[in-house]
C-alpha cells in the first residue's frame, strides 16, 4: 500500500510537471466602425459594420533543454453584418492563419498557413495607429485594378528558418507556394517561391530586406522576381518610417512601390499619417494614397479612431474616398 501511494505521489509529480511546461492561451480582438465610403465614380456606401475580428489561439510547449514547440491557430469571427468595409467580405467563422515552430539556439524552423500580407507597411506603420489601409491593390480577371495602391496580401504554405539574433541581426529563408498549391513540384496554375532575408533592431532604428524569386510551373508568364527594404526609426517625439519594393514579371514589366509615414503619441492620443505611391511599366501615371489616423486610447486594450483615406488609381479623373470613426477592442 505504501509503495503504492508513494508511486502514485510520483506520477503525481510528474505529470504537474509536465503540465507546467505547456501553456495554451486565447487572445482575439473585435472591431466596428460607422464610416463613408465613395468610389471615384461619386457611388456612396454608408453604415455600421464589423471590419475585423479573430480568435488566436496559442500553445507552447518547453521540450526541456532550451528547445521549444509551439502552435498558432486563428479564426475569423466578424459577426452578421460586414457589408460595408470590402477588407471584410463574407460573414461568419472563417480560418485564418496557422502554423507551429520549434525554436531552440539553432534559431526557428516554421511551417505553416498564413496570410502574407504587404511586406514594406509593417515597419512602415509600426508604433503608429490604426488605419484603414493602402494595401489592397489587386487586378480583376479582365485586368481591371479594382482597389488600392500597394500590393495586398496572398494565402500561402510556408516553410521558413530564422537563425538567432547576433548584435541585432537575424536572417531568414523560405519556400513559399500558394495555400494548396501542392508544392515546388507542382505542374499547376500557381507559384512556388524562395526567400532570403535579413532584418535588424537594435535601439531606435529597425529594418529589414528579402528577396523572393518566383518558379513558373506550368504557366508561361507569371511574377519573376520581387525586392522589399523598410525601415523606421524612433526620434522619441515621433516615428519615422519609409519603405519600397519592386517587383518584376517575366515579360520585363516592373511594379515599384513606395510608402512614408510619420506618428506620434499625444498622451492617450496617438496621431499618424501614410503617403503612398506605386507605379508599373507601361502604364501613365501613378497610383496614388494617404491613410490618416487619430486614436484615443481609453485603455491598453479598447480605443477609438477617427481613420481617413483617399486613393487615386492612374489615368483616374477623381479619388476614391473612405472616412470612418472606428472602436475596438481587444482581450
């Protein structure tokens, strides 16, 4: 009976243990907004609507000698009703990103689902508000640009290593192809791709450069290659960033694109601006947008904002406008 109970302690033990190695926890964020929107053909929308809204869920596990497992699952909550922002088309419960890692002093090996968004606004915009954003340039099948002025974001599989940080560097590699594309071997209509970067933050300043070369497949023409470089720096009153891509097709055409954007906190204010441009070969003109941005924090995790944009496409007589007062919160 003894060694019985004493064996139960033991397990006991161990399995508390190794329950406080692990960790699962659950963050999300909810956000609505009454707002304007006019395209450049003078076509109004006006209401309430739900522009964006997930669950995240987050699970990591310490392996024991300095190694680490862990798994990130999103889901896209955004309730009835989010007709009139288009960022948030379709209603209900829709995955977002997922992926898991293994991190250790080797660096990080990722693989996983996710959303690649617009690759220069993240340093662009970081300490800054919210804003609507300039992201959402995308071309109709009948080769029509249909909305914003840089490029937006894509699905896509990915398998990336990033090493340790030395004196703030850190370096990356990835294959990347489209969320079921079946991978670099595949003979079907999408991408695979190879990235290499590096990034930097050490202090006030942070920045990063990739490179991304794209294989065909079995499509004739497609993206050839893309170059990315951001930057911003903390003055301390406020925060500057800047970014730029190109980005080349296999017909010899080129997209260059350019962001700039200056915030600065006030208090519970925090008070931005975006300037942003994009041009392709062969086509007169540039596209052109701004995104402002004034948002009262009335704690770390609810705030309100007053967000204003305005985009204008190449060869467009009239902008497309879009004003909205937005609260959100967070958990």
């Amino acid at each position: 009976m003894k060694k019985t109970l004493i064996a139960l302690a033991t397990l006991a033990a161990v399995s508390g243990t190794a329950f406080a190695q692990s960790s699962v926890s659950l963050t999300g964020k909810l956000r609505f907004a009454y707002g304007e929107a006019k395209t450049a053909a003078g076509a109004k929308t006006t209401g309430v609507g739900v522009t964006d809204g997930d669950w995240n869920i987050a699970a990591v596990e310490d392996l024991g000698g300095g190694l680490k497992a862990g798994a990130n699952m999103a889901l896209r909550l955004r309730g009835r009703d989010n007709a009139m922002d288009a960022e948030s088309s379709g209603s209900g419960a829709r995955p977002r990103d997922s992926s898991m890692y293994l991190t250790g002093g080797f660096g990080t090996v990722t693989v996983g689902a996710i959303e690649a968004g617009n690759g220069i606004l993240g340093l662009v915009t970081a300490g800054g508000p919210t804003y609507i954003g300039l992201d959402g340039y995308s071309v109709s099948t009948a080769g029509v640009v249909t909305n914003g002025v840089l490029s937006g974001a894509s699905n896509t599989d990915i398998l990336q290593y990033t090493s340790p940080a030395f004196s703030g560097f850190t370096v990356k590699a990835a294959a990347l192809d489209k969320v079921g594309g079946g991978g670099a071997e595949a003979t079907n209509g999408s991408q695979d791709a190879t990235l290499f970067g590096v990034n930097y933050a050490n202090g006030p300043l942070s920045a990063a450069l990739d490179v991304t070369n794209y294989g065909l497949n079995s499509l004739t023409a497609g993206a050839d290659s893309r170059t990315r470089v951001s930057a911003n720096y903390n003055l301390g009153v406020a925060i500057v960033g800047a970014g730029y891509q190109t980005a080349k097709l296999t017909t010899g055409i080129a997209r260059n694109e350019t962001a700039v954007s200056v915030s600065a906190p006030f208090g519970a204010f925090n008070v931005g601006a975006i300037y942003a441009t994009s041009k392709t070969d062969g086509v007169a003109g540039n596209n052109t947008g701004y995104d402002l941005a004034v948002q009262y924090n009335l704690s770390k995790r609810t705030y309100v904002a007053l967000q204003a944009q305005s985009t204008k496409l190449a060869g467009a007589t009239a902008s497309a406008t879009n004003t909205r007062v937005q609260l959100a919160h967070s958990f």
